[in-house]
C-alpha cells in the first residue's frame, strides 16, 4: 500500500510504478597509451518520474483525509508548484496491508513538468504523468574586505550564515486536517523529520494520527 503527498497534500491514488533514476556524473576518458579511464566525480540529482489517476468520481479504494476533491483540486496544486520557482517535500510511505511502514520515498523536489491525458476509456478520471528532480539547498558565503591603516595589505576572511536557533515546544495537540508531516514541518522547521516523531510517538502508521492528540516534540 502507498500514500502519496505533495507539499503535505496526499493524493487520493498513490501510483503503481515508479521510476526513481540515481544520476551520477562520472566521465569516461580515453588516455594515449592506457585507454579507458572512468573519473569519479559528485552524484548528481534524482529524477523521480510516475503516473498518477486524478478520480472524478469517489471511489472507495482513494484516500481522501479531508474529504473527496475532483481532479481540478489536484491539477491545480500541481499548477502552483510548477510556478512557484521553490522545492517542497515529496513523500511516498510503502506499507504492509497491516499498517507497518517499510520505508519511505522523503525527499526536496522541484517539479520540473507535467503531461495531463484524459482518455475517454477511463470515463471521466484523469491520468497524469509528473516528472520530479531533486532540489539541494545551496547559500552564498559573505566575504569581508578589510584594509590594514598601516600597511597595504587587505584581508579577506570568508564567513557562512549560522541559522537561527528555534525553540522547540515540547508537545503539539492534532487539529483537524494535519497531518505528521505538516507538524514537524510547523513545530520542527522541517516535514521530513515525520518519522523522528512517529519513532518517539511509537506510532507504526504515521497516517494514524487523529485529532486531540498529544504529539510529543522532544
């Protein structure tokens, strides 16, 4: 079984097959005399490609934690991503038929495309196909120049922002409509630290949480 979200929205079908490519960027050389040389360099992003169903009818085997949308509520979430030029989290949670996770698809993304078919065999639900690439988080360094009064020699010292430090409440009571991931993001700073707390909440199923109840933070 999977559930599927997109920026703390869970999609009503998760898809059946996913494509899930590990870029890497070596270079294969050719040297005089010694032929082929493979020359390792940094991997490259994930490019995560999948289809996903939109229903336009409530069915009962689609997810809906906050009540049935049709597709247009979908499409158009799909459409602020596409242009709002920032990352958000994509998770995908594989569980047994019992509720246990196995492991789970967390990670920045950017969405880089998205084809919409609407084939009049599937009556009126929607196939799309989404292709995703993996977003890492990059910072400029600040470099101070300082002149010496009495000599002519500068100095150059290179610094990086430290974050700002948060202070963490201790517990977090459910409300209706969030889920684990919206809380850690909330509280945490960060969504993809959902499994910290469903690790300290004991909970098998972090899909499982109802409203009124006590999430402890730390």
């Amino acid at each position: 079984m999977y559930n599927l979200f997109f920026d703390a929205v869970q999609f009503p079908v998760a898809p059946s097959e996913m494509r899930i490519r590990i870029n890497n960027k070596n270079e294969t050389l050719t040297l005089i005399d010694q032929g082929e040389i493979n020359v390792l360099r940094k991997p490259g992003l994930t490019d995560i490609e999948f289809e996903v169903l939109l229903p336009n009818v409530q069915y009962p085997f689609a997810v809906y934690p906050d009540g049935y949308q049709t597709a247009d509520y979908y499409l158009d979430k799909l459409e602020k991503l596409k242009v709002n030029q920032e990352p958000f989290q994509f998770i995908v949670n594989r569980m047994k038929p019992n509720g246990q996770l196995l492991f789970d698809t967390n990670m920045a993304v950017s969405l880089e495309d998205y084809e919409i078919v609407d084939n009049a065999e599937e009556g009126f639900d929607i196939t799309v196909t989404i292709n995703l690439k993996q977003h890492k988080a990059y910072s400029t360094k600040l470099l101070k120049v300082s002149t010496s009064s009495t000599a002519a020699t500068k100095k150059v010292t290179t610094t990086t922002p430290r974050p700002v430090s948060k202070t963490t409440p201790k517990t977090h009571k459910v409300v209706a409509g969030e889920t684990l991931w919206a809380i850690a993001k909330k509280e945490l700073g960060n969504g993809a630290r959902y499994t910290e707390l469903a690790k300290l909440n004991n909970l098998s199923n972090p899909n499982s949480i109802r409203v009124g109840q006590v999430i402890k933070l730390g």
